[in-house]
C-alpha cells in the first residue's frame, strides 16, 4: 500500500505542478515580406501596375487610370491585392510614393496607402491613407486632412469628414513623391497609423468599421493618382 500511495502521490503532485505552469506560448510566425520588385503574387483591379525602378527601390507602380464604363470617369478606387495574405492582428510596415498623375485637375491630391482585412474580393475592406500634396499645402485646412482613414464602401472620407469631423483624419508631415514609411498596427478593433518612422502615431481608429475581421491585404490607391510601393513587411 505504501508504494501505490507513493505512486499515486507523485502523480497527483505532477498534475497539480501541470496545472499551476503558465499556458505555454505559441511561437510567432516570422515576418513575411514583398519585395514588391514584380507583379507575381498581385491580383489588380482596376489599375495599371507595372514594375519598376523609382528612387534607386524596385518598386510596384500602380497609375490610375481605368474609368467606370457606366459614367466614363475614373474608378474613385483602385487596389492590387497580395494573394497569399491573410491578416487580422500584428502590424503591416511598407515604403509609399506618389504625387497626382500627370494632367490630372488641380484639386487631385495623389491618394496613396494600404488595405486590409479584405472581404469578398475587395468589395469592402479597412485602408490608411495619405494625400501626398496636402501636408506642404499653405491652406491650413488641407494640411488637416493629411492622413485618412475610410471602411470601403460604407465608410468613406466624405461621410467621415461630414458625421465626425476630424476623427478619421490628421496632419503629419510627408513630402510629395518621396519615399515614405508607412506602418499600420492593428489589435482587434483598434488601429494605429506611423508615419516616417516616428514613434508616436499621427492617427488613432478605436471602432473599426469591420470590427474583427480578417483577410487579404492590398495596395489601394484612389483617383488620378500615380502611386509607388515597395518593402512590404506583416508582422
């Protein structure tokens, strides 16, 4: 008897011991990173994308330049998704560019940024974005609407600026046609924006529109826009 108490002593000592341990962690995925240096992996509508060398990077070149067959006018988005993407948290870091595309009207404001937590194909999704030309602006206002956040297709800009103004958009310094970092990091329905490698984001989204969704994610850029991406990282 002594040795079966023994036994059945140690054993219920080991699952105590078991059940006291701290849940063991799962390891994290490493970092996938695009180059962007061609168009393999790249599922684009309604967009001209080419690849590229721009500013000594290889780059993705996305030119906005289809038009909706319905009224002849430019699509007012455009985005490249990344195929073998699947993303809900963690963080999305690339380099961007652009500027309007040339002969474009006065008002366009070269819309650049990055997609995420696609659904049905891109038929709705979050995005981050910048208006390349407005942070230099002399227009105090238009320097106010620097970065922005939309939700395709319930959210956009328009109805954001209109029902809560200067929630979903911000100023940070950015200059037109240079490289510039981008890093999005997202928890459940929180989202952050940095810009230019800062610490501190430019633009806080506590209540994404999608709530916690997940899926692919894209390059998205937006009317008469001419726009480079490049070093694209998910962590």
């Amino acid at each position: 008897m002594g040795k079966v108490s023994l036994r059945l002593s140690a054993a219920l000592l080991s699952l105590l011991l078991l059940a006291a341990a701290p849940p063991s962690r799962q390891p994290k995925s490493p970092p996938a990173t695009f180059r962007l240096d061609s168009l393999n992996g790249l599922d684009v509508i309604n967009v001209k994308a080419e690849a590229v060398t721009y500013r000594g990077k290889h780059a993705v070149r996305l030119l906005q330049s289809t038009a909706d067959p319905r009224t002849g006018e430019p699509e007012k988005e455009s985005i490249a998704i990344l195929k073998d993407t699947d993303f809900k948290d963690g963080t999305i870091e690339a380099e961007i560019a652009g500027a309007p595309r040339q002969g474009a009207p006065p008002d366009a404001r070269g819309f650049v940024g990055i997609a995420f937590r696609l659904q049905d194909h891109g038929g709705r999704f979050e995005c981050f974005y910048v208006r390349f030309t407005n942070p230099r602006s002399d227009d105090q206002l238009r320097r106010n609407h620097s970065v922005q956040y939309v939700s395709s297709p319930e959210f956009p800009w328009e109805r954001l600026r209109k029902e809560t103004p200067g929630v979903y958009e911000s100023y940070v310094d950015v200059e037109p046609q240079a490289w510039t970092k981008i890093k999005i990091a997202v928890s459940g329905t929180k989202a952050r924006l940095y810009i230019g490698g800062a610490d501190q984001p430019c633009l806080i989204v506590n209540d994404l529109k999608l709530g916690e969704a997940r899926g692919p994610i894209a390059l998205w850029i937006a009317v008469d826009t001419d726009a480079y991406f490049s070093n694209l990282t998910i962590k």
